[in-house]
C-alpha cells in the first residue's frame, strides 16, 4: 500500500481549526511514513497597473515608482503575514498535542502557509505538487470545490460549520486491463510470436457525494 499524503486547507486568517487534522489522522488510519500537511492560505490582493495617455507619461513614471516601493512594501508584508500565521499556527496548543501524537505514531507532520490572488488555485497546485492523496478542504471552499474535482485525482472531503466533515469524493480508481483483454480471441492459445506488454490502466471516478 502506498504511503498516503493528505493535506488540510484551512484559511490562514481565522483560528486554527484542529478537527480536520483529527480525522485525517484517525478516520484515514495513517501509519509510519505517511504525510500529513496543514495548509494556511491567505488571500493576497493584487494592484492592477493604470493604462495611461503619452500626456501623462510624467505622472506614470512618478506613479510606477511609488507604486514599485508599494509593491515591494505588500510583498514583504505578506512574507511576514505567512511567518507569522505560521508561528502562531505552530505555537497553537491543539496543534502542539497532534504534532506530539504524529511523532509518537511516526507520521510525518507539517505546516506550511502560503498567499494568492486565488486562494482556491494556490491550495489546488499545493495539493498537485504535492502529490496528494487525500484532502480537505476550508469550509469557505464549499463554492470552489468543482476545481478541486476536476484537477485533483485523490480523495476529496470538505469540512462543514460544525466543524464536521463531508465526504465529496473517493479517490479515482484504477484498473487494469492485459493484453489477452483487449486483443480478441482464446486466452489459451499459444502464441509463439506473442509479448509481453505493460498492462494499459484506465481510470474511472466516483460520482461526488
């Protein structure tokens, strides 16, 4: 059985929510070497440019280097934003006694944060990059999760206002056909010009739930 890599999504800007990380660890019966990953997103807000007539190219120019030191401004800001979120998300008490359990079962156990203009996009390429076999989305997700279904091929679960969660989707499954399948005729006749092949895998979803 392949080790498992499960990922919580959470929005960085609330409390931390520890339920989520409890179900995975105990409904998903992680074992030794498995991963598992809570993910803070915060939404960062990007500056559109001004288009601008040659009348006020001056103006631009002043107004291209106020708003670089703006730029440069917001995105040390978020730097710190993500460090912050992520010492404080560490540092939760909650969060201290599921990282002591992951160590004691052998589980690896790490946080991360990160920002986009679209939270739901960055989650979705953390989890692509990441190689996720499961995971659980924000509750505020609800309204993004057909992205998650198309794009993602692992186990897809959404926590809900009670902090309960909600199964969308099983991981797709596989199956494999050989060769003897998809070429007509009696299995049992000896080829003496035949030859082995990798078996071909098709792929098959479950319906959401």
């Amino acid at each position: 059985m392949e080790d498992q890599r499960v990922m919580v999504i959470q929005d960085a800007s609330k409390q931390v929510c520890s339920s989520a990380i409890k179900w995975a660890l105990h409904t998903l019966i992680l074992k030794p070497g498995d991963l598992l990953l809570l993910l803070g997103v915060l939404h960062q807000v990007n500056h559109p440019t001004p288009v601008v007539s040659l009348k006020g190219t001056r103006k631009l120019v002043g107004y291209r280097k106020k708003m670089g030191f703006s730029s440069k401004f917001a995105a040390n800001h978020t730097i710190v934003d993500r460090e912050t979120r992520k010492e404080e998300f560490e540092n939760n008490a909650e969060i201290l006694e599921i990282s002591k359990l992951c160590k004691a079962q052998k589980v690896e156990f790490r946080i991360e944060v990160t920002s986009g203009a679209s939270p739901a996009v960055v989650a979705m390429q953390s989890a692509q990059n990441m190689k996720a076999t499961w995971v659980i989305l924000d509750r505020k997700m609800k309204k993004n999760k057909k992205i998650f279904l198309e794009k993602l091929p692992c186990g897809i679960s959404r926590m809900k206002k009670n902090n309960g969660i909600k199964l969308l989707r099983g991981p797709r499954k596989k199956f494999c056909l050989t060769y003897d399948d998809m070429i007509p005729g009696n299995p049992e006749e000896d080829d003496l010009f035949s030859i082995e092949v990798f078996p071909t895998c098709k792929t098959i979803s479950d319906k959401p739930v």
